[in-house]
C-alpha cells in the first residue's frame, strides 16, 4: 500500500491519501489539512481517489470533504485491494472512527504519539485498548502530528501503561475551572501542552488538554 500525509500548520492535523497501488484504488482520510500535497501525490501514483474516510466530523477533519465532492464513509469498504475496517471509537466523539487498512490504523483523534485523546475517560479507555489487540507491528496514523505503532504505544503511553496495570494513577492536586481533582495521568501531547486525566473531587473525570488544567 502507499500512503501520503498533508499537516496543517495551525491545527496540526493530518490528511491522508491511501492508495493500494500504483494506478490502483485510492481513497482520502480526513481532510483537515492542505489538500494539495495529496493530489500531487495522487497525480504521481496515477490514482482517483473515489471516496473520503471520516474518522469524525469536527471542523479540523472535515474542511475540505465539501469541495472535494467524493462519497463520505463512516463505515467499512473494500475498494480495488483495499479492505477497510471500520472500528467504533467513541470518546473523544460519539461518531469517532478508526480505520484499519492491512498494517496500518488510522486513529483520528483517539490515539497519538505518547497521548489519548480527550473526552470521557472510560470511553476512551475502552476505545484505546481495543485498538491495542491490534498487532505491536501495526502503524498508527493519528488525526495530528507523529505516527507511531501499537507496539510503542503499548509500551511508552503514559495513559495505556496505567490502563493495563503496569503503573499506578497519580495523585496530584488541580484545578480545572471551580472543580477540584486530582492528576490520575499526564502525558505529552501533539500541541506541547500536555494531556491528562483528572478525577474530579465531585465526581466523574475526564481528559483534558494541559493548558486548561492548573495544577496545584
């Protein structure tokens, strides 16, 4: 398979273009990003890509999918040699979507280079280990910034390592807003702000970015 990326400078998010082969099948997933690079890509490869992946609609994903005028897919699709699964990912979104192609996933916004995405804790938890029965060789392809591979991910994500037991919650103190909590897991995160997951004093939790946390 053969696959091109395109970053936005601003939001950092990924597009990608997905091909089986040279003059083959092709599709786009997400469209947040300078579509550009991605015809070039498609003009070398001499594909048309025929349909848009969606992992989930928010506007840093989405930007584009109106001019570009393909079938948007929110579901799985063999395609030429491409066969694409669909695997519910709610979370960070309730429409939320990983794509796996062969060896690779495409994460959207529930799992990165070092972080999780936010929302609800136990939804994403659940999401994340999912995609973490996939192999240790499989490439993850986030919704921003770095690739990485369920093996890493496995082994050096601060969120995953405290979800399968190898490490204890932290016990922090912070602050988010007027609620009270504590840092259960703090991560690096795409945008150098940080992620964590803070139990609140009043109950419930969530995942945050860093940079809307004060810590105490």
């Amino acid at each position: 398979m053969l696959v091109a990326r395109s970053m936005h400078s601003g939001w950092l998010s990924n597009a990608y273009l997905l091909a089986d082969e040279e003059g083959g099948a092709a599709v786009f997933v997400d469209s947040g990003a300078p579509m550009e690079p991605l015809f070039g890509a498609a003009e070398r490869w001499r594909v048309q890509p025929s349909h848009v992946l969606r992992t989930h609609a928010d506007p840093d994903h989405v930007e584009h999918e109106a001019e570009l005028g393909l079938p948007v897919v929110t579901g799985s699709l063999e395609l030429g040699g491409l066969r694409i699964e669909a695997i519910p990912t709610p979370g960070h979104k309730d429409d939320h979507l990983a794509f796996v192609v062969g060896d690779l996933c495409f994460s959207g916004d529930v799992l990165f280079k070092n972080a999780v995405g936010g929302g609800d804790p136990d939804q994403v938890r659940d999401s994340v280990m999912r995609l973490m029965e996939l192999s240790p060789e499989t490439r993850v392809l986030p919704g921003h910034t770095d690739e990485t591979t369920i093996g890493r991910e496995w082994e050096e994500n601060p969120f995953v390592r405290i979800w399968r037991g190898e490490e204890a919650e932290g016990t922090e103190r912070c602050r988010v807003g007027d609620r009270d909590g504590v840092i259960a897991v703090w991560s690096p995160d795409y945008d150098g702000k940080g992620k964590a997951w803070v139990r609140f004093d009043d109950g419930g939790g969530r995942i945050l970015g860093g940079s809307r946390i004060e810590r105490l």
